[in-house]
C-alpha cells in the first residue's frame, strides 16, 4: 500500500471534519466537564471520589448498553439516509425507543435491587490508607440518585443518533454544551453548598447530572420537533411504535451482537477494573483519574471513530462501495496520526495532572505512571477503534463482536484475572501488561479491514420496507 492512499485532499479532510468535529466539540466538553466534576468531587477526599468512580462503573455498563442497542439500530439509519429514505429513519428510531424502553427497564431493577453487593465488589485492601465502609456509603448515595437519569439519557441518546446519521451533528452538540454547563455549575453549587445550598458532596454530584440530562433531553426533543422541514422523519413517530416485520428482523439479526458486544465489553472492563481494585483502594483512585483524564485525550479518536461509521455508512448505502474503501483507508490514518500528537501531550502533562487532586502520594503517583502508559497506548486505541467501526459501518456485526468483546473476555480478561489472583505483581506493571494487549486487537483489526467483506450495501430498498 502506497503512503500517498493514506492521505485526502483539503476537500476530503474539509468534508470529514464537517461530521467529525462538532462530534468532537459535544464530546470534548462533555469529557472535559466530567474532568472537572471528577476534580470537584477528588477535592472532598479518597473515599468520596473512589465511592463515586466504582458507582459509574455500573452506570457505565447502562451506558454502554444503551450506545450497543441505538447503534445496531443506527448503521440502518445512517444507511436510510443515504438512500434519503424518510420512512426508513423514521422506523429506525422507531425500534430504538423499544430498545431505549427495555434496557432501561432492566437496568433500573439490577440497580435498584443489587447496587450494594455489585459496589462491594470492587472494596479490598491493600493501600495504606482509604475507609471501605465510608466509600460504599458514598457509592451507595451516589448510585440511588443517578437512578432518576437514566431515562432521559437513553432518550437523549435516541435522538441525538438520529440526528448524526442524517448530518445533523450541531443541534446534539447545543443540547450536550447546554446540559454539560448546567452539570458543571450545579456541581459546584451542590458538591460544595454554595450560595445557601446545603453542601451534598458525591450525591450533589449525582443530583446535577441528574438535572443536566433532563435538560440535554428538553432541549433536543424541542428541537428535533420543532423543525419538520428538516427532520421529517420524527412527524408521526410517536403515533405508533410498529416497525415492519421484515425491517424489525434485519436490525435484530445485525443489531444484537452490537447490543451484545457493548454489553460484554463494558462488563469485561468494570471486571478489569474489578482486577486493579485486588490492590487496594489507592489503584481504584487512581485508574480513576487516569480514566477520567485519558478519555478527554480520547474524544478526538473516539470522534473520528464514530465519523467513520457515518460517513462510510453512507458511502456505502449510496452504492459507492470503492469511494468507501478509500475514504475509511483515509481516516484511519488521519486518526492514528492525530493520536500520536495527543498521546505526546498527555504524556508531558502525566506529572502535573494528579496534583490537582485532593489524595494521597500514593495515589498520585499511581496516577502518573498509568497517565504514561495511556498516552502511549493511544495511536493503537485509534487504530483498533477505527477498525471497529469500519466493520460496523457494512454490517459486519458479529465480526464486530468477535473483534470487541471477544479481544477483553478471551485475553485481556484472563491475563488481568491471572495477574491479580495467581501473582503478587504491582499494579503499575499489571496495569502496562493489559494495556498493552492492545496491539493484539490491532492486528486482528487490520486482517478484518484488509479482508474487504465489510464493504457491502445492507439497508433494503423502499420497496422492501413495507
């Protein structure tokens, strides 16, 4: 392959950038005010934001689930809007609120009934100091409130995916900014109990995020209805739920390893979480702060990763199946370059980042090295994230499944289990070893991409939609 493929003209990088970077913008904010929250919440102490950081890796799981089931969903809507098909999109977003109704449903009673012993679960010892009682309650707290949530971010998230997989990428990203400024000053006010409000500390956290996603869904749904001429596809949305038959099995068959594969994946990784915390509750303070930090780092890869499935999407349901291959041949490389810029940046502040944090020595310096590690981990987060949603992009779910969930609970998984359990390893070398079995996935990454199998049209005709 010749080094001149890998790169576009002005126009092309004009027209990626166009998806991409309000995608990064939304995200990007997002990801930074969850820093700053993170920060607000790490001043008040270890236990508090170690309680608070085990209690979002439950809601990461829903999260995740949510993301799984609009995006099986979603790789028919991207396509339908190639094909400018208004009934198509309209029956897509159809499916996604039966999806968005049932994980909630079953999220609100896994949490509601089981929050305490799944918190448990990741309270050990092993640091020098740290009260597990004290960061149970916080947790505990914490995840009650965050409850009331859930549904307006499955909802929000509903729409929003619709609005991308038809190029309306600005109007999420003013609902998101909108709702991520309300979150951070309502964190400072109840986190602290500013301006006469009582000082709530993680649970006021809890409470104005809460109050963010009612806004964030307040906003796009005003919109998203409020302007018919450009999003046709909501009119009549809500007068039934029914999905045709043929379409509703088409999505099933493609969308459910997604659902799946997002569910397994963010279970496989609260379970490595789970390995870490065997070390104490310094390497849970810690990942946190790495985790927190590396994902505004990552918002740029995460962004382009999601363009990818937009944009060659499309490609794809126009019928351009070679115009695809060598646009997600571009943006691969564009991500994995970009990735090693940001990587060099987070790792020169890797030293500076744990300082602004309210914890002990300990933990700071655990923070530090997993920050190096996470930097230069990151072209390769790129790559294999790219490759991920090429694969999705033309179906190619159960692939993609094999690629995502499969590479944590058939490696990364058992390598952490073992590392924790079976041997008296550090954690900062334990850390580098499951991190590194990254490159693993990038080489299966780049056999599947390489295969060409993704390239195909999967939406069916108008015709067939009935």
């Amino acid at each position: 392959m010749k080094l001149r493929s890998l790169i576009g003209t002005k126009s092309f990088y004009r027209a990626v950038l166009a998806i991409a970077v309000p995608v990064m913008i939304q995200n990007g904010i997002t990801q930074f005010v969850g820093v700053l929250d993170n920060l607000m919440v790490g001043r008040l102490g270890t236990e508090q934001m170690s309680g608070v950081a085990i209690a979002n890796q439950l809601i990461f799981i829903f999260n995740l689930c949510i993301f799984g089931g609009l995006s099986g969903a979603g790789i028919f809507g991207a396509q339908f809007a190639g094909k400018r098909d208004v009934d198509g999109i309209r029956n897509v977003f159809r499916f996604k609120l039966i999806v968005c109704i049932t994980v909630c449903t079953v999220c609100l009673f896994a949490l509601g009934f089981w929050s305490e012993p799944l918190i448990s679960l990741f309270l050990h010892e092993g640091s020098a100091e740290g009260d597990l009682a004290l960061t149970l309650a916080y947790g505990l707290d914490y995840t009650r409130v965050m409850l009331w949530g859930l549904v307006p971010y499955a909802l929000s998230q509903a729409y929003a995916s619709t609005l991308r997989e038809t190029g309306e990428t600005v109007r999420p990203m003013v609902a998101s900014i909108a709702a991520v400024i309300t979150n951070l000053v309502l964190n400072y006010l109840l986190i602290f109990g500013k301006f006469g409000l009582p000082a709530l500390g993680a649970a006021g956290a809890a409470i104005a995020t809460v109050i963010s996603r009612f806004v964030e869904l307040a906003l796009i749904v005003f919109w998203s209805h409020a302007h018919p001429e450009r999003t046709p596809f909501f009119l009549g949305a809500y007068r039934s739920l029914r999905v045709p038959h043929a379409l509703t099995v088409h999505i099933v068959q493609k969308g459910m390893p997604l659902l799946l594969n997002e569910a397994l994946w963010s279970m496989g990784m609260s379970l490595l979480n789970q390995c870490y915390s065997t070390r104490g509750l310094a390497a849970i303070a810690a990942v946190n702060i790495c985790s927190t930090v590396s994902q505004l780092f990552n918002v740029v890869f995460m962004s382009l990763g999601s363009s990818i499935g937009i944009v060659v999407g499309n490609l794809l349901g126009a019928g351009k199946a070679e115009e695809a291959r060598d646009t997600d041949r571009k943006m691969i490389a564009f991500s994995v370059m970009t990735c090693f810029v940001l990587g060099g940046l987070l790792a020169a502040a890797s030293g500076l980042i744990p300082e602004l944090y309210n914890t002990t020595a300990e933990v700071k310096a655990l923070a530090a090295s997993f920050l190096v590690i996470s930097a230069c981990s990151m072209p390769f987060h790129a790559f294999s994230h790219a490759c991920y949603f090429t694969l999705r992009s033309g179906g190619q779910t159960k692939i993609t499944m094999l690629f995502d969930s499969g590479y944590v609970w058939c490696i990364c998984i058992p390598a952490a289990f073992v590392l924790s359990r079976f041997t008296s390893i550090h954690i900062v070398p334990m850390f580098f070893i499951c991190t590194a079995l990254e490159i693993v996935k990038c080489i299966a990454g780049y056999l599947f991409v390489k295969s060409g199998k993704w390239v195909r049209t999967i939406v069916p005709s108008p015709a067939s939609d009935a």
